[in-house]
C-alpha cells in the first residue's frame, strides 16, 4: 500500500517547540531563580541592607542555576550526532536563565553593574561546569570569583567603572567556553571519566 507523503517533513523540534523543550529542561533552576527575586522583591526594602543583598544574591543565584543548567546535560556525546550542536543547545538555556535574569533586575531596579557581574558569574559557571562537568566544582569557582570580586575589584574600582572588566574577563570566559564545547573528542573522553 502506498502512503501520500506529507508535503513537509520536518526531522527534529523547531521554533517555539524547541524553545518550550529547553525550559522544561533547566526546570528547578529557573524556579529558583524567580523564587529568590521574588523573595528579595518582597524583603529587601524592610532590610537596611537590602540594595546590597539585592546586588550579590541575583547574580550569585543566576550563576548557580547556570552550572546546574550547563554541568546536568547528561548525553554531550549525543550532540556530536545532532544537526545541533551542545553550544547551541546549552546557549539557548542559558539565554532563557539571561532573559530571566534580566526580567529580574528589571523588577528589582538594580544598578547597571549588577548585570556585569552576573555575566562574570554565569560565565564562570558555564566554563567550569563544561570542563568538569560538576555542578559543585562549578559552584566553588563562582562563590571565588564573587569574593574575588567583593575583595578586590570593589575596591579598586568604583562601581561606574566595574561593567568593562567584568564584561571583558566574561567574553572571554564564554569564548573559552565554546571552543571547549566544540572540541567533541575531549567532550566524549571526559564524559566517560
């Protein structure tokens, strides 16, 4: 018997399917995100140091659902495979947790170079989660990075001149990022490790 072919076949998601299948798959870490704003939304204007809590807890929760986000992929090898790769893929997670973020910061009114080191923090948590796959190695380096931060760049820099830096130290951890996820032999050798 002969069946009629359908006038488009489509392998695979695309669109808004694709997008809905990828904020199912960062789950809990997007809920926790919108619960810890919510909280600070909530409780940061009754405590004198509300801006403040404001400023590092947004960024330091942004960072730590992204290493959930990015070291939880369990089947990299399988990207290999795919006409999409894992960059792609954990890209657009990741811009759903930055469109979110963003949301967040918006609603919260914080300063501007709050996003400059949640954009540190989300790359450092990117980076290390990829290159050891461990969503508690990846939040140990996030929590140096923001006290390295908290211990030496607010004190060398006023808070206006903060953005450039943190913007520049996050490209190029995002840059070292994706070349790591392009390099699909290191990707399959570490996931058998």
């Amino acid at each position: 018997m002969n069946l009629r072919r359908p006038g488009r076949y489509l392998l695979g998601m695309d669109g808004w399917l694709l997008w809905w299948y990828d904020t199912r798959r960062c789950g809990r870490q997007l809920c926790v995100l919108l619960a810890v704003t919510a909280a600070l939304w909530f409780t940061a204007p009754l405590v004198y140091w509300g801006s403040w809590l404001t400023a590092a807890l947004v960024p330091l929760a942004a960072a730590l659902c992204a290493a959930a986000i990015v070291a939880r992929e369990p089947l990299a090898e399988l990207h290999l495979s795919l006409p999409t790769s894992l960059a792609r893929t954990l890209g657009r997670r990741l811009i759903l947790l930055t469109g979110l973020l963003l949301a967040a910061t918006t609603l919260l009114a914080v300063r501007d170079y709050v996003w400059a080191t949640a954009a540190l923090l989300i790359a450092t948590a990117a980076y290390t989660a990829v290159a050891t796959r461990s969503v508690s190695t990846a939040s140990t380096a996030v929590f140096g990075v923001w006290l390295g931060k908290l211990l030496v760049v607010d004190r060398m820099l006023p808070g206006g001149l903060q953005p450039v830096p943190l913007l520049v130290a996050a490209a190029g951890l995002i840059l070292l990022t994706v070349l790591r996820l392009r390099d699909g032999e290191a990707l399959i050798h570490q996931e058998g490790e």
